[in-house]
C-alpha cells in the first residue's frame, strides 16, 4: 500500500460522504432558510414552526435519493472490496 493510494481512497471516501449527505442537508437548508424568511415576515418566532418542515423536507428527499445515494455507497464498497482484492495477491 504506497502513500499514493491511501490518499485515493481517503479522498474518494470523503467525496462519497460529501456526494450522499448533500442531498439531505440542503433540503434541510433551503427549508429551513424559508421558514426563516417567512418568520421574519411574520414577526412569528415560534421556535416548533421550523422543526416539523425540515423533517419533512429531509424524509421527502430521503425518498427521493435513496436509490441514489445507495447505488453511490455500493459503488465505493464495491470499489473498496476490489481493492482489498487486489491488495491481497
């Protein structure tokens, strides 16, 4: 295993982790952010009002991404056992 490598399967693992969680985190965002907006509008600073959209909004795009997101994790295990394959010769 040369430095070289290591560092390949650090940074795939890193994209992989940064690639799978965005979908989530930016629905929660973009949520969360017009909850906000509308908030500030409203002068209603009800601090449950923000809660229960962005659970929505992150099941609804779990749903959505799912089959995404596991066709993104089992090509990095894949790959990952393709490695330990080729290590092990």
């Amino acid at each position: 295993m040369s430095q070289e490598f290591v560092i390949h399967l650090a940074k795939n693992a890193l994209l992989t982790t940064l690639l799978v969680s965005s979908p989530l985190l930016l629905a929660g965002l973009i949520v969360g952010l017009s909850v906000s907006i509308v908030q500030a509008v409203t002068q209603i600073n009800e601090m449950t009002m923000t809660f229960i959209p962005k659970i929505i909004a992150v099941v609804l795009a779990l749903i959505i991404f799912l089959p995404w997101m596991m066709n993104m994790m089992l090509t990095f295990t894949q790959e990952i056992f393709q490695y330990m394959v080729d290590i092990a010769k």
